[in-house]
C-alpha cells in the first residue's frame, strides 16, 4: 500500500486532534470562550446599567429645566405686571404734576392780569390827573379863575354860617 502524502498530514492531524482532547486543550479553550462571553456579558449589563442612569439623568435634567422655564416665565410675568403697575402710577404722577403746574401757571397769569389791570388803572388815573391839572391851570389863568375862586370863597361863608 502506497502512502500520500495526504494520508501522513491526516495522520498527524488526527493525532494533534487527539494530543490537544488528552492535555484538555478543548477545555482550556471553552474556558477562555466563557470567560471571554461573561466579559461581554458584564460590559452590556454595565452598558445597559449606564443607559438607565443616563435616560435617568436626562429626565431629572428635562424636569429641571422645564420647573426652569416656568420660573423663569413667572418672574417675567411678574415683571411685566410691576412694569405696568409703575407706568401706570407713573401716569397718575405725570398727570398730577401737569394738573399743578396749570394751576399755578393759571394763578400766575391771574395774578399778571390783576397786576397789569391796576398799572393800567393808576397810569390812567396819573394821566386823568396830569389832564385835568393842565385844564384847570389853563381855566383858572385869567377872570374866569379870578371869578371861580370867589364863587368858592362865597360858598364857602354861606355854608360856614
């Protein structure tokens, strides 16, 4: 019988496959498989275990920001309310003022009318008086004053007596 050298490799395969099952090669192996396998299996479970805390964390944090926003929406509504509150007394203020202001500035203006009348008044009664000073001296120059002063002057004992 003629041996290839096909049969010599079979040969020495089947006893490198039996060497490796006696020294429990094959166990070795599994073992290493296994290890290899919980080691995967660990680092999903942690995986898995870090996602939860995440979408946890995630949650916590979208929580806080909407509590955030609606604080945030509270303190601008209270905002524009006092904003409001204070034009409006600002207003009340405003038109207050300008209330006041026209009173006095009325007031001032009467007071320049009643000042203004009387100048008019005592000017027309100094010039009233200049006139008439000038017409009397022109009147009393001459007989017809000579004549007047005596008519007094009788009127007078007549109503001394």
């Amino acid at each position: 019988m003629h041996y290839d050298a096909e049969f010599y490799v079979l040969c020495g395969f089947i006893v490198f496959v039996g060497l490796l099952v006696y020294l429990g090669a094959h166990k070795a192996i599994l073992k290493a498989l296994d290890a290899r396998g919980e080691a995967i299996q660990q680092a999903l479970d942690e995986a898995a275990k870090l996602r939860n805390e995440a979408t946890a964390l995630l949650a916590s944090f979208e929580k806080k920001k909407a509590d955030a926003e609606a604080n945030a929406a509270a303190i601008v509504g209270e905002a524009k309310a006092q904003a409001e509150q204070l034009k409006k007394e600002a207003v009340e203020r405003m038109n207050d003022f300008i209330a006041r202001r026209t009173k006095q500035a009325e007031a001032k203006i009467a007071f320049a009318e009643a000042q203004a009348a009387a100048d008019v008044r005592a000017a027309a009664a100094d010039h009233a008086a200049r006139a008439a000073e000038i017409v009397l001296r022109d009147q009393m120059q001459g007989a017809g004053g000579a004549d007047l002063v005596k008519r007094d002057i009788d009127g007078l004992k007549a109503r001394l007596n």
